[in-house]
C-alpha cells in the first residue's frame, strides 16, 4: 500500500509546507494517540524530544495538543539526540515516543519520527494504520473532557541521556590526555555531547555548540566538515567528532585531518568486538551503499557482511531479525543494539575512542583498516511535485547501459532519496575510469529528465 505521509524516515518535509505543518502535526497526535491508547484506564504517556530547528517550536505545540487530546499524557524533553529520545521512550515506559527533526537537512526542512514503547522506529504497517486514522475527521479521536491529557517539561532528560552513554564506555578506561573536538552541528546534542567527552576525561574543543534556530547543519556537522577539520589542525586535537542535526550519526575526522567515513569505523567495532567476544553472529549488517573494501576486509576476519537497502531503519530490522549487534551505513549510521535500538553518533564514537585509548595509537593508524574500491557518488536534485526522473525511457536505457559496461567489473545502484527530493547514483569497481564514466552517463540522463520536468 502506497503511503501518503510516511517516508523511510518519518514524516518530512519543508516546515510550514503540506505536510509539515501543524494540522500535519495535530492529526498525528490525535491518531498516533488513538493507536497507542489501549482500553485500559491507566493514563497513556507519549515523550516528545527535538532539535534546535526554529519550526520546532511551531510543531511541538501542535502535536501536543493532539496527543492531549486523544488523552495521552505528555513528556517534553526540549532539544534532545534521536536515539535519546528511542532510549528515554523504553525508560520512562512511554507508550510512544516521538523526534522532531529533519536530521541532517538544513532548518527549513523538519520532520516527524515516531518510536514504539519497546524504542524501535514504527513498522510499515503501523505507520499505515496511524495514515489511516489522521485522514479521517478530527473530532473522531477526542477524547472525553475528564480524560484529557496533561503535558510536562521534564529538565534532566540530557543529564539522563549523558549518564546513560557514558555507562557504554569500557570500565576501567579513561578519555584523559585526548584533545578531542566536538562539533554538534548547532543541533540536538549541542549541550550532551560535549558534557559526556569532558565527563569521560578529554579536553574537549566545541563547534557548532551555539543553535539559533536557523544555523543547525549550516556548514558544521557530519555533511560538511570542513570546520571540523580546520579546528582539528588549529587545535591540534587527537581527534574530531561530527553529529549531524540529531546527533544520530557520526562523522570522524583524524589527527592529520583526514576523513574516516562510517564503512571504516564498522570495520573498527567489528575487530574490536571480535577481539572481545562481543560480536554476534559472525558478522555486521551494512547497506547495498557500503564499500567492496569492508566486504573484503570482513572476509579477511572470516565475517559475514549482510546487506540490505539504503536506510537505518532496514539496517535495524536485519539485525533483530538475524541476531546481529553491529550494523549500520556508509554515512555514519552506527547501530550497536547492545545499547541502542537506532543510530547513536555519540555512542558510536565512544566505541571509536576506546579502541584508540587502548592501542595507545593516533586515530590515523588505528581507523583505518582498509583501502577503499574506487567508489563514485553523483546526487541529482529535482524540484519536489515534479514528475519523476527515474520514470523516464532516456534514465532507464542510460542505466542499462551502465549496468553492462560494470557486469563483472563493478556494480550500480541508482535510487531516489527517501528524505530529500535527490536521485542518487552510486557505482564502484577497481577500474576507477569505468565507474566514473558510467555515473557520468546516468547523472547526465537524470539531469535532463530532470530538467524536462
């Protein structure tokens, strides 16, 4: 069934724009709260966490009257990491729990995300049936006037979060003596971030620490780290640590200033939890974006690398339906289900930084464990509403192509973003010319379709 609302990560969209706006947002409360309201009398608690967006503000409001008014009761965190939220929803005994956020997108954009009482992303049909309810009329999902919801700012939620990662680090181990720089993106983790590295023991440089509302992924975070690595070199740190806008992936930057892409730091848990016996089920899941060089590398360990589509949430799914606790994407989506049931970049690069602490080694040497397969990605922007550029005969005869001149030397992926209005084309191979040449030939058919759109 083809959903209206519900994309591979939420409700998204640009703030104040169909269909994120507040009767968007007052029609999820209301029908989110009516599928998560059981018959019995107990007051139902739904917790709602968001970044610093200035649409936050206008969103909040709106869902919490929806969720007042279906009679759930509300618990708002103020700007809080996504996987915080996942984590606060299953500690509070929450019966939902929801982010406002548009990750890594700039402030304009913003987004809706909803968690289940046991912290993990809502499947496929429970979002339809939430779809179904909120096109129905709105006077449909009241509840009575003695059972109406109340809502409560609740303030040592980050203190809660702070605690809860830094319980992840190994026993027994230190960050003190790093230089460790941490830029949060003007985002969610602004204020946890940087109190969970000093309260570990680093000295610890801030970026993008200072949200207004508008400056959240504005050239900082894990999709632009050219300050990171400025501040790196400036300071001389040991390391820099990106977080996108929720703070639920991660980008890390080493001591040379050099970038280590999440395909790497997979590899780096991977060895690491072998090592220690804390790996399950021989291997990691990572998607179809993932590089030929962790493939190979994993071999070398005798690991299996599961793949799935492009997403976090398809990643989680593999892992709990097979029994993995080590998964995660290219673009720094990091699960580790022993601790978290979505994307933690903080968390992740804890796990980074304790391998580092142990091996007594620079960041250069110990995350880096691979060499890459020449890999090429081309994004391809396409005004939203317009016909689709994957639809037409040109990009299809263009793709076909491609595919041929890569059979036996390469392979193509060409999708739509779930997020964001993009066509991505992604080719590798050994034979860095040939994968180059053949995006070239998709981004240009794509561009004109576009562009005929």
């Amino acid at each position: 069934m083809t959903r209206a609302y519900f994309g591979t990560d939420g409700i998204r969209g640009t703030a104040n724009r169909y269909p994120m706006t507040p009767e968007v947002a007052l029609r999820v409360g209301l029908a989110a709260g009516k599928r998560f309201m059981s018959a019995d009398d107990r007051r139902h608690l739904v917790v709602i966490g968001k970044d610093t967006r200035l649409s936050g503000y206008m969103l909040e409001p709106a869902l919490t009257a929806g969720f007042t008014a279906a009679g759930m009761d509300v618990v708002l965190f103020g700007p809080l990491p996504t996987p915080a939220v996942a984590m606060l929803t299953r500690s509070l005994r929450a019966d939902l729990g929801v982010m406002l956020s548009a990750s890594h997108n700039k402030f304009a954009d913003n987004g809706i995300k909803l968690f289940g009482p046991d912290g993990y992303k809502l499947s496929d049909d429970a979002e339809i049936e939430i779809e179904q309810l909120m096109d129905k009329k709105l006077d449909e999902h009241l509840s009575d006037p003695a059972k109406l919801g109340r809502a409560k700012r609740i303030d040592d939620a980050q203190a809660r979060y702070v605690e809860i990662v830094k319980a992840t680090f190994p026993k027994g181990l230190s960050l003190k003596g790093l230089r460790v720089v941490i830029d949060a993106a003007n985002g969610a983790a602004y204020k946890v971030a940087p109190v969970a590295l000093y309260e570990l023991g680093a000295e610890v440089i801030k970026i993008g620490v200072d949200p207004d509302g508008f400056n959240i992924n504005e050239e900082v975070g894990s999709t632009d780290t050219r300050a990171l690595k400025d501040a790196v070199l400036k300071y001389r740190a040991d390391i820099g640590i990106a977080l996108d806008g929720d703070a639920d992936r991660v980008a890390i930057v080493d001591e040379k200033g050099q970038s280590i892409d999440g395909d790497q730091l997979m590899a780096l848990i991977a060895q690491s939890w072998k090592q220690a016996g804390t790996l399950t089920k021989g291997g990691i899941v990572a998607t179809v974006m993932s590089n030929l060089g962790l493939e190979r590398f994993l071999d070398g360990l005798k690991l299996k690398l599961e793949r799935t589509k492009v997403g976090d949430r398809y990643v989680v799914e593999a892992m709990r339906a097979k029994g993995y606790n080590v998964g995660g994407e290219q673009s720094g989506h990091i699960i580790l289900s022993d601790f978290s049931t979505t994307g933690d970049g903080l968390l992740a690069a804890l796990q980074v930084l304790a391998v580092i602490v142990q091996s007594g080694k620079p960041a250069s040497e110990v995350c880096r464990l691979f060499e890459p397969a020449p890999q090429v990605l081309e994004n391809v922007r396409y005004e939203r509403g317009a016909k689709d550029p994957m639809d037409a005969a040109s990009v299809k005869d263009a793709i076909k192509a491609a595919e041929a001149a890569l059979v036996g030397k390469g392979r193509l992926l060409v999708r739509k973003s779930g997020t964001e209005p993009l066509v991505r084309i992604m080719a590798e191979g050994d034979d860095e010319a040939l994968v180059r040449a053949a995006v070239a030939e998709v981004k240009s058919a794509v561009m004109a379709a576009a562009k005929a759109a």
